[in-house]
C-alpha cells in the first residue's frame, strides 16, 4: 500500500476535531515545556507528540552517575538531561523522561559544530575545548512538538520536531568547509561509565546510518534500535572508538575503522558525519527509534515521516497536541491562569509513553519479540505516582488509551517471571522502584468505571491477586503473617503497609464487582491492616518491629530513617484514602483530627528533617505539608470528611499558586511523569480522585472560571463557576444539573454521561 505523508496522516485521523478548531482558541499557545526546568522540576523542554515514543531534547552536562565511587548527588539535577541555570548544550538526545527523581535514557546524542572536528563534549566551563556550545535563553524557543535554539559557538541554528516515533532535526549551518553532525553513542543520562553494554553501528548509504546499544542502568538490560538518516549526502564519516583494551579483539585490527569504515562495534562509539555548507544551508537529520530491530526503526521512518518538510511534521505534532489540550477548554480573564493549566494539560500527556512498532511489535518483558493485538503498548509507568490523580485523569479525559495501558501492564504480568505487575516499568524492564503494588489501583479503577472490558475483569482479578500474594517482593511475606511489615526486617515499613492496604481494599473493590466473594473477606481484612501501625497513645503511624512492639526510637517530623518513604510521620499518618472516616475515628475524633490536620499546613518544618532527602525540599514545602510530593496529595481533600469542608476549599486555593507558577521554576517538586500536573488539573476544576477505586470524587474550589470537558463519548460535562474571584475561594452552593448537592462529592457517572456542575463562589466559608 501507498504510504501517506505524516501530515497527511495525522489530519485524516482527526477529521472532527479539525472542524471543531475553526472555533476553538489555539490552546497551543498556553503550553510552555520550559516550565519545571529550573531546580526540581525535573522535566524537558525538547520536542515530543502526545504520549511520544521519541523525546527529542537538549541535554545540557555531561555528568557520571559515580563520583569517586560513589554516587554524584549533584546527578540528581539532571533526571530530564536539562537544567535550566546551564549556559551550555551538549546536544540532542532522543529519549527522555518527565519528571522523575531517578533517570535513565538519553539515547542516540545528535550535536552539530563547525570548524575543526573535535570529539570529546568539552566542559561546561569550556566549551570551546569539545563539540558542546554556548547557547542563551534569549534565542531559545519552546513549545509543544517544536524546539530552537541557536548554537553560539558554531553559529548554528538547531531546530527539532516529532512524530511519535521520529525525531527530526533541522540545523541552520553558516558557509563552512568543516561542518560536522556528531553522533554520540557513548552519552546518556544518569550515565557512567560501563553503562554501555554493547553499542553496533552500520553505514548503509552516504545518506543511511542504521544500528543499535545496550545499556545497564536503571533499566538493567535495554536495548534501543535506530535508523538515521541525513537530507544531504555526507562527504566523509568517521568514528572514535573509546572502549577500553580488550583481551581478544578477532582480526579486525587489519582495516582502518577511524574513517568511511561502515561497521562498527563496540561498547564506547562516537561518529561524525562531514559537510560542505553554504550560508543558511538546511541539514535535515531524522532519526527514528525501535526497540525491536534496525528494520522496524526504518520501518516507522517511512510510515511516519517519508519526506524532508520540517514545517509540516511540526504544523502535524501542534495539530495533536491542539486536540490533546481541547480536551478541556477553560475559561479565565487571566493569561496565567491558561498557561498553568495547559501547561499541566501538556505534562500530563508527556508519559507513558508508546513503546511499539508502527506494525505493532514491541519487546517484552521476557526480552523476547511480541505483537500488540487491538492495543497500543506502553512503557514508562511511574505507578507510585501515578495511581493517585494521572491514571484517574486518562479514566475521564481519554479512557481508550487507559485502557491500553492497562492491557500494557496485563501484558506485563504474563511476561514476568516473578508473576507481578509492573511496579515502575520501563523499556522491557521492571527497575523495583519505589514501593506498593500500584498497578492495582489503576486497573481496579479503570475496570469498575467500565473503561476495561467487561471480558477482561476476571484475568485483571487474577492478576491482582497474585501480584499481592508475591512474597518475595517487599516485605510482603511478613505483611501476610502479621499484618504489617516490620522495620526491622525492611525499612520504609510504616508507607508499605499503609500503602498495600490501600492497595488491598482496591483489590477487595473489584472482587465484590465480580462476585468473589472470599477474595473480598480475604482483602477487606488485608485493607484494615493500616490500623496495625497505629499508635494510639501518640495518634501517629509508627514503625513497628517483627516482635510485636512500636519501635522506641522515634521522631515524627524527620523525613530519614524513620519508617516513610519521601515523607514523614505527620503526613502519612493521613494516608488512609480508602476509609478517612475510620481513620478520623480512629485517631479520636473531629476533636483530635482537626488541629493535626490544620497543623499540618500552618506549622514550619526546619530544613534539617529533610536535610538527608533530595526528593523532599523547601521548594514543594508549605508548613509541614509536602506538595512536591505524592504521598499526601488526597490530604487537603480530607475536610470534606468532616464538618468543615470550606477548609478544603481554603487550602486548595491557597495549594494551586503557590506550587504552580507559568515559570521555569514554576513547579514546587517533581512532575513525576505527570502526577503533579494531573492534581493540577482536577483541583482548578473543582475535584478529585482521593481514592482511585472508589465512584467518587471530593469536591475542592475550582480556580477556573467555567470548563468544558470534551469526552470521549461524545458527551460535554459543563463546569460553571459563578461569582469567581481570587478572594471568593468558598463554595456557598453546588448544583448537578440543577439539583443541589447536599455532600461535597461527585460521582464518576454523572460526570461521563454529561451535565452541568455550577458552583456559586463566595468570600465567606
């Protein structure tokens, strides 16, 4: 069959929303990747698609993982390749995550120079002694599927768009005799420097560069596939080899491989492609990515973008990305206001990411070749995020696609050899980090809302159900002998039980849908077990030891070695969404729970309860609640489980501009693959998920003015909010449909099959 130009493609999949944007505001305008770059953000500024497989975007130092044998904590800055405070570029790498507090990547490093060819990356204190450059935020623009910057040292214009599985580079060279692309095979983030396993390099054509590397890192076994390709024949290539000396090396040492040799192999490679340009000549380079073989990357090349018009596969991904933020069109007198939100929309919609072949072939977890049947395959699952507001956010906004994640995680399970879920997965491999089980929530959820199949409810149970009974993971063997995990037997004791119980109610959710009623007792037991590391003579959660006691050293505000993972005492002693009421009982009542709850936000916690923690600082910090990370996200929403619910409307206005601002340093933590940015979301419209697993979201205080949700069904769900103002943070009335709500929650189905949610705002509680 004939295949179609990309744009061609991308606009005969959207005829409707193509007729839909002639009377829709350009949305894309709003979006600005640069924001969360600066300090803790962590995310990237680079090109990408909705839910890309390519992430095409500039790193900026060349830090090792390792320092002096050990960690380099100063690594942790650069999780998305790029920090904002750099004055250089090193170059253009095509894989990246978004906000995460641990990283790999950074695939297939493009960088473009003029002058004597240099080899090495430089520093960035001199730049002038490698192939990196100088570069200011002056002549630097990004935006959603486009990014440009003008590369000082060389005087170069670098330019960048995607596809979902193309990255395509567009450099603007001045007349030069020696003008250069480098590739950089040896570059990645969170590198080392044995993380190169194996890398293979062919040379098919003058215009043709095709072959693959193997990395251990956070992934401990991946393998990433690409084909290159260049719009203007090279006139010369040549390679550096910085493997070290091996003991046996075959008879390959009779050719010359430094210089138009067109196999290469080995651990550490760097090419380079030469050119003759003449002033404001265009080298286009598109480089496209498999994780199955060379022949599938060429093979997604060719579907995805054919040709060389750099304008029209970016005129393709702004069009998706229109349709992406249309989801929700809101309304507001203030810029700012559009911009924190579609920017939250943007990062929301950055990961999971596809990982398959445009013919649907993707690596397995067992590293063997499968074959997507019906669903796309998706990688990138930062769960312990994720569960709490992302998952939920795809559940409303985009439930097709959730339910292929979730076939994702299916296919997952039946490839792993430990019979688990994923956990935090990525290309072909499960990394073990963090803790839980939180593929349960995201799949319970999406099964009761009806978003997964009715056919696929029970083999989704069973999946559940034996990733909960796998004793060898994470204390969980101890977890079902006494109820709790001990600390002394494994650490962050005190967050795993709370959060497997949680987990465990989920599981207890689905069974009752489907009528098993013994996994129901079994796992409605399992869910109570949060009440097993309860104090109640300090009404705090605390670590308890295999003996039966609360462990006697005890502090609850520090953030180290205390029982939690990135929290402390104050926040997860609230961490009970699947029942706040039994939690507020059991810790006394209104009477108790209140003020701990209140203190939480108007207390000052001194930096050195989280001096030892680099995922927890000032910038996400408001009292002793910790925005810039997940674990108490639900908290502000308690209220409504109280008699005081306009205190929940308080905080989260108060929340919203304070931890999100339309700035490179605009983010209070994290976006953490998004996580951060759906809370976003569902706050300024007025609700949230607390509980995923639950029919129920809690009602906030919207900061929008009005909303319209597009759904997938074809319904509109209409958000009116009047009497809006930054001092009329307090809902005096909320009506659905123009039935008064007597209960400050609202339920999934109401929202989906349609409606009207009108607030009345006022500046009294």
């Amino acid at each position: 069959m004939k295949l179609l130009p990309l744009a061609a493609l991308l606009f005969a999949a959207v005829p409707t929303f193509a007729q839909k944007a002639k009377t829709t505001e350009n949305l894309v305008q709003y979006a600005k990747p640069l924001v969360g770059t600066a300090r803790m953000g962590h995310t990237y500024p680079g090109a990408t698609v909705p839910f890309g497989m390519v992430q095409l975007s500039p790193d900026t130092d060349t830090l090792s993982y390792e320092l002096n044998g050990k960690y380099n904590p100063k690594m942790y800055e650069y999780c998305a390749g790029y920090q904002y405070a750099d004055k250089t570029i090193v170059g253009f790498s095509h894989t990246h995550f978004s906000g995460t507090g641990h990283s790999d990547l950074g695939d297939f490093l493009v960088m473009s120079t003029t002058g004597p060819l240099q080899m090495n990356p430089g520093t960035a204190d001199q730049p002038e002694r490698g192939y990196r450059s100088k570069y200011s935020h002056q002549n630097e623009v990004a935006e959603p599927a486009y990014y440009r910057v003008k590369l000082d040292d060389h005087n170069i214009l670098a330019e960048l768009t995607a596809s979902n599985r193309v990255g395509m580079h567009q450099y603007t060279f001045p007349q030069s005799e020696q003008a250069h692309i480098i590739l950089d095979l040896t570059a990645g983030i969170y590198n080392y420097p044995d993380k190169n396993v194996w890398t293979f390099v062919r040379v098919e054509n003058d215009t043709l560069v095709t072959g693959y590397r193997q990395t251990h890192g956070w992934a401990r076994t991946r393998t990433e596939y690409f084909a290159m390709s260049f719009s203007k024949p090279f006139a010369s290539y040549g390679s550096r080899n910085l493997s070290k000396k091996q003991v046996y090396r075959g008879f390959w040492g009779r050719f010359d491989q430094t210089k138009n040799f067109p196999e290469l192999a080995g651990e550490q490679l760097r090419l380079f492609f030469d050119f003759k340009t003449t002033a404001g000549e265009k080298v286009k380079v598109k480089m496209a990515l498999s994780g199955v073989s060379t022949e599938g990357a060429l093979r997604n090349m060719r579907a995805e973008i054919p040709g060389w018009d750099f304008e029209a596969v970016k005129r393709a991904g702004q069009a998706l990305w229109q349709q992406e933020l249309s989801k929700v069109v809101i309304e507001s007198p203030k810029r700012t206001d559009k911009e924190n939100f579609y920017t939250a929309m943007y990062h929301a919609a950055l990961s999971p990411t596809t990982y398959m072949d445009v013919d649907g072939q993707y690596r397995g977890l067992d590293q063997n070749i499968h074959k997507a049947e019906g669903f796309t395959n998706y990688t990138s699952f930062s769960l312990w995020d994720t569960y709490r507001a992302l998952h939920p956010l795809y559940n409303l906004l985009q439930p097709k696609r959730n339910a292929d994640m979730v076939q994702s995680m299916l296919a997952h399970f039946d490839q792993s050899t430990m019979h688990m879920l994923p956990i935090w997965s990525h290309y072909a491999n499960e990394n073990w980090c963090m803790i839980g089980y939180h593929s349960v929530p995201v799949i319970v959820d999406a099964v009761l809302k009806g978003v997964v199949p009715a056919d696929q409810a029970q083999r989704a149970l069973d999946a559940c159900v034996t990733t909960a009974h796998q004793q060898r993971y994470d204390g969980i063997g101890l977890y079902e002998q006494l109820g709790y995990v001990p600390e002394d037997k494994s650490g962050a004791s005190v967050s795993k039980t709370l959060e497997y119980a949680y987990d465990d109610w989920c599981i207890a959710q689905l069974a009752k849908k489907l009528g098993k009623t013994d996994i129901e007792a079994e796992f409605s037991k399992r869910a109570q077990n949060w009440q097993n590391v309860y104090d109640q003579r300090i009404n705090f959660m605390r670590p308890r030891l295999a003996d039966g006691s609360f462990r006697p050293r005890f502090d609850v505000l520090s953030t180290n070695d205390q029982g939690f993972i990135e929290g402390n005492a104050w926040n997860y002693s609230l961490y009970v969404p699947q029942d706040p009421a039994a939690l507020i009982a059991k810790m006394g009542g209104e009477k108790k729970f209140l003020p701990h709850l209140d203190s939480l936000f108007t207390m000052h916690l001194p930096d050195k309860f989280f001096a030892e923690t680099e995922d927890i600082t000032r910038d996400g910090i408001i009292g002793n609640y910790v925005h810039g990370n997940e674990p108490a996200h639900h908290v502000a929403y308690l209220y409504n489980w109280t008699s005081q619910p306009y205190k929940t409307q308080a905080r989260i206005r108060m929340i919203l501009p304070k931890m999100y601002r339309p700035t490179p340093d605009g983010l209070g933590g994290n976006d953490d693959c998004g996580q951060m940015s759906a809370w976003y979301i569902f706050s300024s419209l007025g609700f949230y998920p607390v509980a995923p697993g639950s029919p129920e979201y809690a009602l906030g205080s919207p900061a929008v003015h009005g909303a319209t949700l597009n759904l997938e069904n074809g319904n509109t769900f209409r958000i009116t909010v009047k009497n809006q103002s930054d001092k009329n943070v307090y809902v005096k009335e909320v009506r659905l449909n123009g039935q008064k709500l007597t209960r400050p929650f609202l339920q999934y189905a109401d929202v989906v099959k349609g409606g009207e949610l009108v607030f009345t705002m006022a500046g009294k509680p």
